[in-house]
C-alpha cells in the first residue's frame, strides 16, 4: 500500500507543507504512512463518516459497476491487507521462537 501511495500522490513540497492530507478511518496506519512515506494524514469521526458515505453510494457515481463488483473488491482489498500483514513482520510484537524436540 505504501508503494501505490508514493507512486500515485504527488511529492510532498519541501519545509514540511502540504498541499494535501489523506484521510484515513486508523489513526494507527497514519503514523506509519507519515513516518515511512512523509505524506500527511488525518483520522477523526468526520472522515469516517465521509468514506462510509462513498462505499454506500459509490455504485451511483461509477455507472460501469456491476452487483457484487463492489463486495468483490472489498473482498480482494481485505485478502491483500491480511497476506501483506501476514508477511511483513511486526515489529511491536515479540517474535516467537520455534523450537524443536530433539527425540
């Protein structure tokens, strides 16, 4: 997810100011996105409210979807968040050890 941020949002501008913010429903995942990438972000009620009211009437702003275009898509997105999760290894948590029995 970091890789499409940085490819698809303008640079930020030098001296820390910017143009844009992105908001976000975690404020968790924020400050990993603006420690790693330097892009601002914001996570409060109000863009809560505002990305629920895109994915329940995202369906009347783009025609070509189809039923269950969107749920498939959620779907997808939800897989690739849980494998990128699965793969990258969590710094916050202690790594456990495997140990084998020796017979």
């Amino acid at each position: 997810m970091l890789d499409f941020l940085v490819f698809n949002l303008p640079t930020p501008m030098e001296g820390g100011k910017h143009c844009y913010s992105l908001a976000l429903v975690s404020g968790g995942i924020s400050e990993d996105i603006i420690n790693k990438t330097k892009i601002a972000c914001q996570a409060n009620l109000f863009h809560v409210d505002i990305l629920r009211g895109v994915r329940m009437h995202i369906d009347k702003v783009i025609n070509d979807i189809k039923p269950g275009d969107l749920e498939k898509a959620q779907l997808d997105l939800a897989r690739s968040y849980c494998r990128q999760k699965l793969i990258s290894p969590d710094e916050k948590k202690p790594k456990k050890e495997k140990r084998q029995i020796s017979g």
